[in-house]
C-alpha cells in the first residue's frame, strides 16, 4: 500500500468508548508513525484502567503522578515537542483524543495562560465552597462578564477556573475566536469518529462492566489515599468508584460516561474541517478509509455528528 506523505498529522476525535485507541493503533500499523496521546486524564500514572489507557506505545501517557497539577499551556509544550520529532524523523504524528482543548492545543499555537501559581486553585475552591456558588459567580461577574455569561454558577471547576484566570489578566472566554480556525502548527487532517447514538450507549455500558472487572474500583481507591491533585480529581467516574457499592458504582460510572460523551460531540461539531467516519464498523475498515484520505489528501465532506 502507498505510503502516506510527509510532515502530516492525522488527529482523531471522537466521543470515550468509540474505538479511538483501537483504529489509531491501526493507523500506526498501516503508516508506520506513532500515536500521541490528547487526553487529559491518560497523563496521569497509576490509573490505567480508569483513564483506558492504551495498551500499545503512546507517547505523552502515564507521564505524570496524581499529584501533579496538569496545565494545558504545560500539555502543549509537551504536544509540540513530540509530534514536531516525530515529523522531523519523516514519520506521520497519529494525534489521538478525547479533551478536545488537549486537542486543539497539541495541534495549534495558542495563546495559553500559564497554570495558576501555588496553592491559587485551592484558595478559588475553598471560596467557592465557603461562599457558595451564587455569590461566586457574582465576583465572576464583576471581573470578568464575558466568562460569567458563559459559565453557570454551579459549575464549580469552570467558575473556579474563570477566577483563576481572571486574577492573572486572562478570560476563559477571550475576545478571539482563535480556538476554532483551522490553522494548525503542521500539515493536519482531523477525523471524528461518529455512529449512532444507540451503540454508543451500548459501547459505553460494556466498557463500565469491563473496568470493573478489571479491578477499577481498587485502583480508584488507591488512588484517593495518596496525594492527588485538583486536575486528577476530575478522572471520570474515580470518586463513585471508590465510594459506592459496586452495583451503584456501575450505573453512576454509565451515566457519567454519557454525559461526557454528549459533551464530547459538543466538541466535535466545533470542529471546522472535520472529516467525519462511521464509527459502527470493524477497526481496519475505519483505519483504511482514514488512510486512504490522508493517502491522497482528499477532505470527503464533513457531516455533523450527532
């Protein structure tokens, strides 16, 4: 089979429980590159279960202890040195995630505010939870109105994290639109995986079952005894898991999981230039259309997910 050209990457995206990881590990087979990892949740060590954590070489997974606090400015640094190396060895960067901001800013350049200094996030939170969420987005409000608008007040993380960036002059909603052109630092595709809503929900429902199998509920147990940081506390489903008895523990797991994956397909909507594929169908016929596509350099339309 042809090769594919040179200094591209191929990103994939796509809802948790989709096959990502599956037709990326096929994408390398057939292309001979390497996969990174945009996930903000598969950074972390000792969670590989709860983050699904790939069983093939990823780069940029498992790089960081649960007691790291992880930056998107810090993730992207990271991004841009793996894929630029790998193009430089003349092989195709397979760029594969579920954060869709971990994404994009493996991708692009963008212009990221730093992480918040020490014990910064920790002083919003206790606020937030001393004041209460009303009285926390009003201070919002008063600093920073565009990201209030965008923001409810009971979303703790993002009120949270509007403040933090606030108080360092920057807005998590900025005034530019940068975030969702097309311009990206290398020659790009972007693929979304999409498939009906129905096996979706029946992939998401067999993958909970199977973490639990796995032994989920103790790693997520460990993991709470250590130290962990704020950012891996959002590790989907840690805290059911540690906490509920098991049969509780699954249904909270299947719904947090969906809840995430509609938000996923948020994502993939926003995404200009998409070139969609079916997802409902065996891993090697995906990973051969998506090789075919970056073969020739064809974009096929684009539909929205959904």
């Amino acid at each position: 089979m042809p090769s594919t050209p040179c200094r591209l990457v191929l990103a994939l995206f796509g809802p948790t429980a989709s096959g990502k990881s599956a037709v990326a590990g096929a994408l390398a087979a057939r292309t001979g590159g390497e996969i990174v990892s945009a996930d903000s949740m598969q950074v972390y060590r000792g969670v590989p279960i709860l983050t699904a954590q790939p069983e093939f070489p990823t780069r940029l997974v498992a790089i960081w202890p649960l007691s790291h606090e992880a930056s998107v400015s810090e993730y992207a640094a990271l991004a841009h040195t793996e894929i630029d190396a790998l193009l430089d060895a003349g092989r195709v960067a397979i760029v594969v995630g579920g954060t869709g901001l971990y994404l994009r800013a493996a991708l692009a350049e963008l212009d990221l505010p730093p992480a918040p200094g020490p014990g910064v996030r920790e002083r919003w939170e206790g606020l937030y939870d001393e004041r209460g969420g009303e009285a926390s987005h009003a201070l919002l409000a008063e600093r920073d109105p565009a990201a209030a608008t965008a923001v409810h007040p009971n979303d703790r993380r993002r009120v949270v994290r509007a403040l933090e960036l606030a108080e360092a002059g920057a807005s998590l909603r900025p005034s530019h639109g940068r975030l969702w052109t097309e311009e990206t630092r290398q020659p790009t595709i972007v693929f979304g995986l999409d498939m009906p809503s129905e096996e979706l929900d029946l992939r998401i429902a067999e993958r909970a079952r199977a973490m639990l199998d796995a032994g989920a509920a103790a790693e997520a147990r460990r993991a709470l005894a250590g130290p962990i940081s704020s950012t891996a506390r959002h590790i989907l489903g840690l805290r059911e898991l540690a906490e509920l008895p098991a049969a509780e523990a699954h249904a909270a797991l299947i719904a947090r999981t969906r809840r995430y994956a509609a938000y996923q397909r948020k994502w993939m909507r926003r995404i200009p230039g998409l070139v969609t594929v079916s997802g409902d169908r065996p891993t090697g016929e995906i990973a051969d259309e998506i090789f075919e596509v970056a073969r020739t350099r064809q974009h096929v339309p684009a539909h929205r997910a959904g």
